[in-house]
C-alpha cells in the first residue's frame, strides 16, 4: 500500500511540475505565472479540484510516441469557488508543448465545458498557448469544433470568460471570441488569426505581434477585448469581483450580495451636475458612481467606444446592468461602435436576468460618409433590436438631450421600458431647437429676430421633459438628487416581471 500512495504522489508531482523546472523559470522570466498559480489565484484558496492531471498525448505521427509525454497534455482543467460560488476552469499550460492544443487536450477542454453546462456553472478559460499542434493535424483541428460546438450550446445559459494571458493564435482564438467576455494582460498577451510571420508572407507587411494582436489594439480599436489589465495577478482578481456581479446560469436569478449603502440616499450633488449650458458636457460616469451601491462599477469596454458607457453595478445588493451615453465624448453621440457594444451589452444582461438602468443624454446618431458606408443603418438597428426583445427590467433615466430616432433606440417607452424617468433638464425632440426652426420656418431664416423668437417657442414647448410626460411616455419628472432611490424603487417592484417574447427558434437580428 505504502508503494502505491508513494507513486501516486510521485505522478502527482510530475504532473504538478508541468513542462519541468527551466521552463518555469522561463515563464517567470517573461513576466508570466504557470497555469496552476494562475488558478491558485482564481479561486478560493485550497477549492481547486481537478480533472485529468495524468492524461497524455496519443500523437504517433512526426516521432511524438518516442519523445516525452508529459501529464496534463498542455492544459489543467478542474473546478473550484469563487467566494463560495461554484465556477469551472481551464488553464492553458505554455511549459508544456507550449500549451498547443491535441487531440487529448481539447477532450480535456470538452469534459469540463460538459460539466459546467450540466451543473449550470459559469466557466473560466485561461489563454497561453501556441495554437494546434501542428503534428497532430486533423485530430487537432476536430478538437478544436468540438470546443467551438459547446461554445456555442452554453451561450446564452451559463457565463464564459475568457482571460487571455499570452499568445492566442489560429484556432484558439475563435473560442473566446465566442465567449461573453475577453480580458487580456498588456505587453504579455496578443490574438491573431495569422502571426506577423504570415502576415509579411501573404501582404508583405512589416507588424511585430503587439501591432496586430496586442492589448492596446483589441480594447480600442477591434473592439475584441473587453479590457486590459497590467499583469496576471491583476487580471485574475479582476475576474474574481467580475464573477460576483453574474448569476450562474439563465434559470438563477442575479446574486445578492450585503449592501451597507442605504437605497433612499439622496445626493444633492446631483442637482447641479448638468451644466447651465446645454452644449458643455460632463461625465455620466459620476452619476452612474452616485447612483451605485458603495460607488463599485465594473465597465465594460471602457477604451472602446467611449461615447457610451457600460457596465455592472449593484443597487440594494443585486447586479444592475448600466448603459448610458457619455457627454465627454462626441457628445454622447450614438455610432456604429457604440451601437454594437452597447446592443452586446444588452443583449447579455437580457440572456442572464440582469435588469438594465440607462442613463439617456443622447443628441442622435453621428452623421457623415462614413458611418453611412460603414452600416450605421444596421449597426443601430442592433441596438434598437436589443432593447426592442429585452424582457428583463428596463428602467431609463433621460437627463438631458434625447433627440430622433436615438431617443427611440435608447430604452425608450415605446421598446417596452418598464420606468422612463427623466430630470427636469432632459430635453425631449425630433432634433435641437436652431436645427428645427430653420426647417419649420424656413421662410424667415434670413430674418434673426423671428427665427430667435420661433426658437425660444420651439424651446419652451418642446424641449423639455413635459411634452413626452403629458403623453405618458416619461412615467415622472423626478429630482436628480433622488435618482437612486427612484432606480431601487423601482427594481425592486420589477423583481418579479414576468414577461415572454412569442414563441420562435430564434430571432435574426441585424448582424
């Protein structure tokens, strides 16, 4: 018996050691933790159980039955807590074969997405890796659907993370690109479908791996990352306070967490924060920090699109979704960008029971060439169609302009909004005042003094929250100061809305 307890730890602390000491260290070196530490840190302390430890490689091609079999094959899989709630995990391991993806590795991979979407978990997937392995062939490329299916049969049902943690190339980036989330890490992590090797190859262009697939390009310019972070260790505790804001499957409502933060707080600084002029802009995230349990928001693509703002929070303890558009930039203006981010947005926190708060001072959509040729038509009508199916609750805060169909778009009445406050500020119309009264009265635009008494009238009567209230599609006028403990009022009459779509496979949304 001593024998067997003796080998057994013996295999253990081979599989433990992964690629072996040297490559450790090299990990180290690049300012990068192995895919164990990783997962230490993930998860509450000591709740790690994993799967698999001693599988290996089945590869005979290329010499691979003659050179080393490490266990684990490149990836460690098992499940754990994250203050006390279950989540599943896998580690991509770069000390071995570089974290490359084989046959036996994907079906590592495929039993614990099995798992958590029978046991209706959230799973967490930690990116360092090289891509398939290239000996294996077609065994590597079918691992890699079958990974994909079961992407796509969780959608929607349990939420997947996806933190990538150092290269992601080829087939390994189209798994998180089909996840909820993508987090990199800055200077250490970079997703490409083609390496900059290729790319001279095929274009003959010159581009170092940071240039095509970095942190700084996917959080601002593709959009592809949700955030960045500046090392594991802030990534992964990131991932830890993310997790506390999701429920665990579609069929769990949103967690509960204790707030010391008392729901009927009044803050007064809130009725000074729209400026006098209604042109100068200020910083709707001050209002969303106001109105948030303990001020905790968790954005969301915040360097991507910054013309709008999401992101999680809490009121009275439960998760809240916050969409809002951001004066501070363009104006608050919505484009295709801020559209499509916004409408994912959504979208998630519609799939997951997560009642969405939007915050609405938008002066319409961004005109030009350019948002014309790039599909503004259909890139808006997402976000329209997001709202639009929305069956969780929606309450909508205007708190200054709302004009055109953009006031329509943004959680309007008219997309079944369940509470459509607005401020007394909020400014309610086809389009501004100067804009409309050159079209009404275009006969007297040469005349100054008639247009300036035509747009005091036009402002009076409609560019102010009374006309849409006298209508009933602003349910009240609410003091600024008093938004929070409208918004917890509200939510929590709306905890048990009970609304469904009609019946259909699935909707088309404007892709």
């Amino acid at each position: 018996m001593k024998e067997m307890l003796k080998t057994l730890q013996d295999r253990r602390d081979r599989a433990v050691l992964g690629g072996g000491q040297a490559r450790i260290d090299a990990q180290h070196t690049r300012g990068k933790l192995t895919a164990r530490e990783r997962i230490d840190l993930l998860l509450d302390h000591g709740s790690f159980e994993e799967f698999d430890m001693f599988v290996q490689h089945r590869s005979t091609d290329f010499g691979m039955d003659k050179g080393e079999k490490i266990p684990g094959d490149g990836v460690v899989t098992g499940w754990g807590t994250v203050n006390g709630r279950t989540v599943f995990v896998y580690a991509k391991d770069f000390t071995v074969f570089g974290g490359s993806l084989s046959e036996t590795h994907a079906q590592k991979i495929m039993k614990i997405q099995d798992m958590a979407l029978k046991n209706r978990a959230p799973i967490i997937g930690l990116f360092d890796a090289g891509g398939a392995r290239i000996q294996e062939g077609v065994a590597a490329l079918g691992g890699y659907a079958e990974v994909f299916q079961r992407n796509v049969m969780a959608s929607g049902v349990i939420p997947q993370i996806s933190v990538i943690m150092g290269p992601c190339a080829g087939g390994d980036v189209y798994s998180p690109a089909m996840t909820d989330f993508i987090f990199m890490v800055r200077d250490t992590s970079y997703m490409f479908v083609t390496g900059p090797d290729v790319v001279k190859t095929v274009t003959n262009e010159t581009v170092t791996a940071e240039e095509l697939g970095g942190a700084s390009v996917h959080t601002t310019k593709s959009s592809v990352a949700d955030r960045a972070y500046d090392n594991d260790l802030e990534a992964l505790l990131q991932m830890r306070r993310l997790i506390d804001f999701l429920p665990s499957s579609n069929r769990d409502d949103v967690p509960e967490w204790p707030s010391f933060d008392d729901a009927e707080r009044l803050d007064k600084s809130l009725d000074t924060l729209i400026p006098d002029n209604p042109n100068k802009p200020y910083d709707i995230r001050e209002l969303i920090l106001k109105v948030a349990d303990e001020g905790d928001f968790f954005e969301i693509q915040g360097a991507h699109a910054a013309n709008i703002v999401t992101g999680f929070g809490r009121i009275e303890g439960r998760s809240v979704g916050f969409v809002a558009n951001q004066p501070l930039v363009l104006a608050g203006v919505l484009d295709s960008d801020a559209s499509r981010k916004a409408a994912r947005f959504v979208r998630f926190c519609d799939a997951f029971n997560i009642p969405i708060v939007t915050f609405v001072d938008v002066p319409g959509f961004l005109p030009g060439t350019a948002q014309e040729y790039g599909g503004l038509i259909k890139h808006g009508a997402k976000l329209l169609f997001a709202y639009a199916e929305a069956t969780v609750p929606k309450v909508t805060v205007i708190t200054r302009k709302a004009f055109g169909g953009a006031y329509d778009v943004m959680a309007s009445k008219h997309l079944r909004g369940d509470f459509n406050y607005a401020w007394p500020t909020a400014q309610i119309a086809v389009m501004g005042a100067k804009g409309a009264v050159e079209i009404i009265f275009r006969a007297d635009i040469k005349d100054a003094e008639k247009i300036a008494v035509r747009t005091k009238e036009y402002e009076d009567r409609f560019l102010s929250p009374f006309a849409a209230a006298e209508r009933g599609y602003i349910d009240e006028v609410i003091m600024p100061h008093a938004t929070r403990k409208r918004l917890a009022r509200a939510l929590a009459m709306l905890r048990h809305k009970d609304v469904e779509n009609p019946w259909k496979k699935h909707d088309n949304i404007p892709l």
